[in-house]
C-alpha cells in the first residue's frame, strides 16, 4: 500500500531542459520592417523564438550554426487569404464536394498545408470552407505537431445569405445540403449574430462575411451587396465581443463601402472600389487585401480546365479595371496586406503573386515583401508573434539566393523554410 502511495506521488522535477540555441547568419537580411536591407547579420534563436537580431553576435558555446552566408534571409511570409481545406484548384464541379467525407477533405488538407509551408508561407488566414470546421482541425493539428504546416488563423465556414457568393448553388431547390455544408448560411441580425456565436463555440479565429456576390459562384453578380451594412455590423460587433476580426469579400463598391463603414478589418478582393470606397477605407484604417495572382491563372487556364464560361467571363470584364482601381487606393495610402486566393490556383505556387504587387500595383520589392510580412501581421493582429525577423517572434525564416529586392521573381521558389526555429525545408545545393 505504502509503495502504491509513493508511486502516485509525482517526482520532484529536475532543471527545465535548456532550450535548444540555434545561430542563422545570413548574407543578407530583410528584418520585414526596415526600409533597407542589413549585410552580415546573424539570427540568434533560443528554442522558438528569436533572441538577438545583429551583426558580429557572439554564438553561445554548443549553439547549432546554419550558414546562410550566400543567401538574402527574410521572415516567413504570410498569406491572409487562402483555403487550404477547399480544393486543390477550383474545378467547375460543385457536387464533387458530396462525393467526400469529411476525412478525404482532412487528407487532401495535408498536402495543401506542407506546400503551402514549403513554398516559405509559414503562416496563413485561412478564410472560409464549404465544409464547416474542417479548418479548425487543420490548425489543431499543425499546432499539435501532427502534420507539417504553417501557423493558421481559420474562419470555419462561410457566413453568407441563402444562394449568396458563399453557398454551393449548383442544386435543385428542393434538394437540401447537409448542414455542414450550409453552416453559415443565414439572413437578417438576430441570424447572423446566431451564427457567429456558435462559430465561436467551436473556435474559429476571425470571421468572414460575404457581403457581395462572387466570381467564382455560379449566378453570382460581383457587383451586387448581399449582407447590408447593418448585418455586416452585427457581425462585427458580435466578433468583437470575443476580440475577433471580420474579413468582408467585397467586390462591389457599395459594399466595400458598407462592410468598411460597419468595422470589418479588411476587404478581401476590392475589385470595382472607387474613390468613396477608398475615403471611407482610408477614414476607418481598413486594409485591403487583393488577390492577383489568381485573376492570372484563371485567364490563363480556366479554358482548358472546362470552366463554366460564366466564370470566364466575369474575371476577363472585371480585369479590364481592377487593377488600376487597386493602384489607385495603394497610391492613396490604403494598407494593402498579401493574400492570393490560394485554391483557385494549386497550392505553393502563392509567391507567384510577388512580381504582381510591383507590377499591377506600382509597389517596391521592399514594399511587397513587407506587405506579406509586417503588414500581414499587423492585420492579424499577430505583430508580436509572425512577419518580422526580431526579437521575441517567432523563429520563421525563409532563404534565397540574390537579392529579391532586384528580382521578386526569386521568392517564387524558396529553397530554405524554417519554421518555429526548425529547419523544414532545405534544398540549397
């Protein structure tokens, strides 16, 4: 009995185990914050987190040494606008959804998740999923150690009117979707605050409003509102009270307009925004968050996909003014935060997007790389944890060869990715 007892009893806990040092010297280094690049710095990590940023930093005895000396060291980047629990790339098909449980949705997230990592993403707001909550499982288990992944916000469904830019609406009325499907569906406040408070039962991180039609829906008018400011606002408020953000996908100007005015922390896409779109963008310090690189793929392959010519022809109208629009609120001074749409285009090929942000949109290569790291952040709310090479973040650090300030098309492919202060990727030769 005596000996059951002292069993039971936890043993008296030894010294906490140092945590593991690790000292990166880079080439060069883009800190995602300073107008210029450092020459000769070192990045000295203690566990997870960055300890010291400098040059000349002595490296502890029995630190692991990684020499990046030939290589420009940036922060990982963030994407604040993917679906890596969606589709590989968006296929015409929407009843291929009802062929998948939620465990082949879970499968296939994997694979999106580790390239998403290994194209130097190592962090993601993932903005909505037809199949409610299977985001939220993807963020668990990366966070668990389970899978490869970068780190994740996850909104976990849709909130979007019936038959909205949200909803699969490729269906017979009188045929009813299972609820997993439809779990954001909903209309008018006392609906919308409904659902936004049992997303936040099964903890989601931010909340994503469909408050005009989309490209990507079939019967969807981009240019049409579908929530009203007032039920944008009950949505913001009500994510509010849990400290959470609203994202707004807005493609008409009226509601960009509303969905600014009524607190949403960013518009997503912003394709027909005019000038009191961007006044009132400007006035409440919204950010905007445009996706380039996908309205690229799809007119140059959606054809021979056999995407339904509805889809074609809206993204070929809408290219004809939208990415001046967009420069225009950039040169404005709108903050403009990196997100690309991933799944409408294979995912890993995010970084693609990079040569766009200064060729559409007139920015510097210092200004796109800070858009998709301290900006990011900053719209995340994450400043203090992801998007810059200082002390206290996360170890995230991506490496390339040359110097990305000249040529952006390097950080299209990423040959180093640390992750959290671990090498997740290294195909330097």
């Amino acid at each position: 009995m005596a000996l059951a007892l002292l069993a039971a009893v936890p043993a008296t806990a030894g010294p906490a185990e140092a945590p593991r040092v690790v000292a990166v010297r880079c080439g060069r280094l883009i800190d995602g914050v300073s107008d210029a690049a450092q020459d000769g710095a070192t990045v000295l990590i203690e566990g997870e987190r960055i300890a010291r940023v400098g040059k000349d930093l002595p490296i502890p005895a029995g630190a692991t040494v990684i020499d990046l000396g030939g290589q420009t060291c940036l922060p990982g980047f963030i994407d604040c606008h993917t679906h890596l629990t969606d589709r590989d790339e968006a296929r015409p098909d929407e009843a291929d959804i009802l062929r998948r449980t939620a465990a082949d949705i879970a499968f296939r997230s994997i694979g999106n998740a580790r390239a998403t990592l290994e194209a130097g993403f190592t962090t993601v707001r993932d903005v909505g999923t037809y199949y409610a909550f299977t985001d939220v499982s993807l963020r668990d288990a990366i966070d668990r150690g389970d899978l490869p992944g970068p780190r994740m916000q996850v909104a976990g469904f849709y909130l979007t009117i019936p038959g909205g830019g949200g909803e699969l609406n490729a269906f017979a009325p009188e045929l009813r979707l299972p609820e997993h499907l439809r779990f954001g569906v909903t209309t008018g406040v006392t609906g919308i605050r409904r659902v936004v408070r049992e997303g936040i039962a099964h903890r989601i991180d931010l909340i994503k409003v469909i408050a005009s039609g989309a490209f990507l829906a079939l019967g969807g008018v981009p240019q049409m509102p579908e929530f009203t400011e007032e039920e944008v606002r009950a949505a913001v408020q009500e994510a509010g009270k849990a400290g959470l953000k609203v994202a707004a996908h807005a493609h008409a100007a009226r509601s960009i307009i509303e969905s600014a005015r009524a607190g949403a922390a960013s518009i997503e896409h912003g394709s027909y925004i005019d000038d009191e779109a961007i006044h009132v963008m400007l006035k409440k310090g919204t950010y905007l968050v445009p996706d380039l690189y996908d309205d690229l793929f799809i007119r140059a392959h959606a054809r021979e996909m056999g995407w339904p010519q509805e889809y074609i022809d809206k993204e070929e109208e809408v290219h004809k003014v939208w990415p001046a629009s967009i420069r225009k609120a950039r040169l404005a001074g709108v903050k403009i935060a990196f997100g690309t749409d991933a799944a409408v285009y294979p995912h890993g090929d995010n970084g693609r997007q990079f040569p766009l942000m200064a060729e559409w949109l007139g920015m510097t290569p210092m200004e796109a790389i800070r858009s998709a790291t301290s900006v990011a952040a900053a719209l995340m709310g994450w400043s203090d944890r992801v998007g810059s090479l200082a002390p206290g973040r996360y170890a995230d650090l991506v490496a390339v060869p040359g110097d990305p300030l000249r040529d952006l098309h390097l950080l299209e492919s990423i040959p180093f990715v640390m992750k959290g202060g671990r090498v997740v990727k290294d195909t330097r030769r």
